[in-house]
C-alpha cells in the first residue's frame, strides 16, 4: 500500500514537471511573438509621432514665413496706395496747371488779335490834329496854357470813333543827351496823366521820350528857339 502511494506520488510530480515545460513552450512560441510585434508596433509609432511633431513644426514655421511675406505684402501694397493717391494728386495739379496755361493761352491769343487789329487800324490811321504844348526852362509841370491846350485836345478825342494818341516829349539843347532824354520822357509822361485823368483810356496813348530835337548846325540857338524846343507834341489820329 505505501509502495503504491509512493509510486502514484512520483507520477504526479512527473506530470507536473511535464506539465510545466508544456506552458513555457507555449509562452516562448506564441507570447514572444506577441511581445515582439507589441514593441515593434511602439517602435513605429514612436517614431510616427517623432516625425509628425517634426512635420507641425516645420508647417508652423513656413505658416511664419508666409505670415511674414503677407503682413510684408500689405505693407507694400499701403505704401502703393498713398504713391497712387499722390500720383492722382499731382496728376489732377498738373491738369488744373495744363488748364490755366490753356487759359492763359487764349487770353493771349486774345490779346494778339486785339494788338493785330491795332497794328491794321494804325496802318490805316490819319493825324486829325497836331498839338503842341510847351514847358519852362529844366521843368517838367504844366503850365495854364498847357492844360487849357489839353482840354481842347481831350475833348476832340471823344468825338472821334478809336483815337489813337502820339505823345513825344522834347527839350532844348542845354545839358546832356542822356539828361535831355529824361527830361523830355518826364514831360511826356505828365501831358499822358493829364490826358488819363480827363478820361482818355492809357491803351490809346503812346509816348515817347525823344530829348533835343535835331536841328541844322549853326554858331548860335536864340532863346525863343530854345523856347520852342522845350515842347511836348501831342498828335491825334483815327480811322
């Protein structure tokens, strides 16, 4: 009876020995594999989130750049906008200038018809009378006798249709030529002031500051002479 309990406990201990080296085979030929492919799989995802978090990175830094370049862009485009709106402004400047200097053109064009037709009016003008108005010795005022002269003149001119005046302005033969000539514009200028202030437009009078008058060479020039010489000649023409 013991000998069989001894035997029956070996053959328990030899099934649980054979036993346990069944369960290790089993673990070794299908757990590891398992285990291999679990780290394999760990491995690779690692690795795809190593590459994913190199990737945002990346695209945040060209999302950077392309921020850069735009804000860039629309700093460019600002400075564009307040060239074009400068440019329109000169533009429109240019185009007022351009319009006054067409204005200015035809005032002028203007003009030079109305100095043409003065040029033909004057080319076909006739003297209707000649007045002489004299002066004091190196004076330039008029005389009583003078403006009483100018009177006269003035009021035949507004009878007449587009008068045109000459005045010349003249002196003696005493002093310089340059003085003389001075003179002789002086007087010249105050008969075309009497004249204006009797209503005479300035447009129709034209004066000239001529001096010593010429005359013929001879040892001696009398005092009523010289008188006769200081003398402005007011001279009245019309169509």
């Amino acid at each position: 009876m013991r000998t069989l309990r001894i035997l029956f406990g070996v053959a328990v201990v030899v099934a649980l020995v054979t036993t346990g080296c069944a369960t290790k085979k089993y673990v070794r030929e299908n757990v590891a594999p398992v285990d291999k492919h679990v780290a394999d799989v760990e491995k690779k995802s690692a690795e795809t989130a190593a590459n994913l978090t190199s990737l945002a990175e990346k695209t945040q830094k060209d999302i950077s750049r392309v921020e850069e370049r735009a804000m860039t862009a629309d700093g460019k485009a600002v400075e564009a906008g307040r060239a074009a709106q400068q440019a329109d402004s000169r533009a429109a400047q240019a185009g007022q200038s351009a319009q006054g200097a067409q204005q200015l053109a035809q005032q002028n064009q203007t003009r030079i018809g109305d100095v043409q037709r003065s040029v033909e009016n004057i080319e076909n003008l006739k003297v209707v009378s000649t007045e002489e108005v004299l002066f004091d010795f190196n004076k330039s005022v008029l005389t009583d006798e003078a403006t009483a002269k100018l009177d006269q003149v003035a009021q035949s001119v507004t009878r007449l249709n587009r008068p045109q005046l000459e005045v010349e302005g003249f002196t003696d033969t005493i002093g310089s030529k340059d003085f003389n000539l001075a003179l002789g514009r002086k007087r010249a200028d105050a008969v075309v002031r009497y004249l204006v202030g009797k209503g005479i437009p300035l447009r129709r009078i034209h004066v000239i500051g001529l001096g010593e008058p010429e005359i013929e060479a001879k040892t001696r020039v009398t005092k009523q002479e010289r008188q006769q010489m200081r003398r402005v000649v007011v001279r009245v023409l019309a169509p």
